[in-house]
C-alpha cells in the first residue's frame, strides 16, 4: 500500500473496468470516488490495483454529481472539482 495516496487512480479487482480515485486513507481502508458517479465507497488497499497510466485529470477526480442540461445541453456528469 506504500504506493497508494490520496489521488492514486486505481481499479477494483472484482469489479472489472471499475475505476476511481483515491479521496481518503485510515489505515488499511481507502476512501473511493468511482468515476463518472457520486458514490465513495470504504474498502480495503487490497481490493483495489493502481492504475499507474491513468489519464491526469482522473488522478484529479474526488467525485462528480450529475447536472441536468437545457435543451441544447445534455445530461452529464460535472466532477466537483471542476466547477459547475
């Protein structure tokens, strides 16, 4: 777990093509934001393996919630961290 920290992207070992970043750390336990999703879920470093190629601004991601576009906008996903 030496090389995770708080922004390793990483992916779920169970749960394949699942993706998400690191938000948080208490011990063995990680704290992560599943991209394209609001969920943060408590899991163990084991779980999950590091996406050592990740693209940057998924390394940025700390979750997202959804914005419901105009008529010539859709629907999407906003990241928190990237402003409404």
């Amino acid at each position: 777990m030496a090389d995770i920290e708080i922004g390793t992207a990483v992916r779920h070992r169970t749960w394949t093509g699942t993706t998400g970043t690191v938000v948080g750390i208490d011990g063995p336990w990680l704290s992560v934001a599943w991209h394209n999703s609001c969920v943060i879920d408590e899991l163990k470093a084991d779980d999950v393996d590091v996406w050592a190629d990740a693209p940057a601004e998924l390394r940025e991601w700390r979750g997202g919630l959804g914005r419901l576009g105009g008529i010539t906008e859709p629907y999407r996903v906003v990241p928190v961290t990237g402003g409404l």
